[in-house]
C-alpha cells in the first residue's frame, strides 16, 4: 500500500485551507497513495475565535468534501481533524474522520488529550474551548489492513498507542499541528518510539509555519516504518510525502522479534483492552 502525509499551513481562511487540501490530495492520489492522511484542524486554524467561527458539523462542508473526494479518487482519506461544532456542547471538538474508497464514514475519532501546556512564552490552553473525546478507534482499511487514529498530543501517551495496537492497528494515522520547539526536539524522537514499540507504521501528517494566534507548527510530517525507520520526509512548506507501506515486512518484525507477545501484564498490574472494546467510529 502506497500511503501519503499531506502537510499545510492552515489559517482562519477556510475556503482557502479546503481549496489547498484538495490540491494536495489529489497530488497524492496522483503519485498513487492509496491512504491519505491530513493534518490537524486543516480547515481552521487560528485564535479560539477563529476556530469557534470556523466550526462545522461532520454534516458540513469539510466532510462533504471528504466523502466526495475519496469516492472520486477511491482513496481511503483521514480527514486529518476538524474543529467540530457539536449540538448541545458549548465547547467544539477536535475530531479526526475516516473516510472509505466508498465516500462513506467509516470511522469517527475525537481527541482524547487536551493541550494544555507552556512552550517557551506561550500558553495553550485547549480545554478552555474543546471536549476531549473518550473512545479508542480501530478502523479497516479498504486492503483490510487496521488503522489506529490519533490526533496530535495524544503522541506522548504510549498507553493509547498499545490499546490500538491490542485493537489490530498496523498503522497509526497522527494529524498534527506540533509547534516549531517540540517539532525540533520531540516529534521525530516519538514517532519513531511509537512505531518500534508497536511494531506499527506511523503516518504523520503536521501542520507548517505560522498561524494566526502565535501559534508557529514545526512541518516536518513523517512516514515510519515498524522498525523505526523514517520512509518519507518533508521539507518546510505546504507538500505530500508518500511512502510504501510493506505488510510483508510488519509481520515479519513482530514473527521475528515478536516483543508484544512478551508483555507481562500480569506484573505490570493493568492489560491492553481486547479488540472488540475498541469503536470502529
């Protein structure tokens, strides 16, 4: 399977975002990516005004466009995530959508860890204006391969990692929009820790630049294969990587070095939920 990271520089102008993301899909498609992942809040990113006011339901426009276009290019397309206004919520959400070769939802993830941390001179404080989600998600692949969304920060949280691992995930998707600092320090480092301690290929698309709001994202989105190595790169700036996802080689990782069979959860006190636990949306 061909997979593709699509990176963008988002803002508080959503027709735009929409109409950059579009282009950049279909580049991917194009060079045969057959899974494509968007980043973080691609159709809005700025001030919490600007992300209240660019709000949608899964109803709207961005979705809409999502179903369409990966019908039209039978793609499976990980509408990276969008800020979703939720009836009878004050607060939005920041929700990742799967969407099939069919134009149909196939899978429905809401972020789990809200980012509320200083970096450098700057305050983040998501859980002002966003509910965290509370459901782990598996979801299949049009290959029949397994696919574990993630969004951003929930990166640093190895214990959602394993349950979508213990859930069939051979691949994570990771929409992001990582600042400049933990970009430069942090990002390559966890990625790769994600992808060898699951024996999983990641797929991390990343946001890139400035945004309005004093927000600077780091770019740098990555493809990584189960043994922790780095398949596809990006430069700075709006683009597409694509890489080949070799399921051949994954089960060959975890039969030859099968580290997941050596867990001891019964010391560590806690175990990985089985499979059926896990929402497929």
């Amino acid at each position: 399977m061909l997979a593709a990271a699509v990176q963008l520089n988002s803002t508080q102008d959503t027709e735009r975002n929409l109409e950059v993301a579009d282009r950049l899909v279909r580049e991917a498609a194009g060079r045969g990516a057959e899974l494509v992942v968007l980043p973080e809040k691609w159709t809005v990113l700025g001030t919490p005004e600007d992300l209240a006011a660019g709000a949608q339901s899964l109803e709207g426009p961005a979705i809409r466009w999502a179903r369409a276009l990966a019908q039209e290019l039978s793609i499976d397309l990980v509408a990276g995530s969008i800020v979703e206004r939720v009836q009878e919520r004050d607060k939005t959400q920041n929700t990742g959508v799967h969407v099939g070769p069919d134009g149909e939802i196939a899978a429905i993830y809401r972020k789990l860890h809200m980012f509320d941390v200083e970096v450098g001179e700057v305050t983040y404080a998501e859980s002002a204006h966003e509910d965290p989600g509370d459901r782990v998600v598996v979801s299949e692949l049009a290959d029949g391969s397994r696919l574990g969304m993630t969004i951003c920060y929930d990166l640093r949280f190895p214990e959602l990692y394993r349950l979508l691992t213990a859930g069939g995930a051979e691949v994570f998707s990771l929409a992001s929009a990582f600042t400049e600092a933990t970009t430069r320090d942090h990002w390559e480092i966890l990625l790769r820790g994600r992808a060898i301690e699951n024996q999983c290929f990641v797929v991390a698309a990343n946001q890139f630049g400035s945004h309005p709001g004093n927000h600077r994202s780091g770019g740098r989105s990555m493809i990584v294969d189960p043994w922790g190595l780095v398949l596809a790169g990006a430069a700075d700036g709006e683009g597409v990587i694509v890489a080949e996802l070799d399921f051949d080689r994954l089960h060959a990782i975890r039969r030859r070095f099968p580290a997941l069979s050596h867990r001891r959860d019964d010391v560590y006190g806690f175990a990985a939920a089985p499979a059926e636990s896990l929402a497929g949306s």
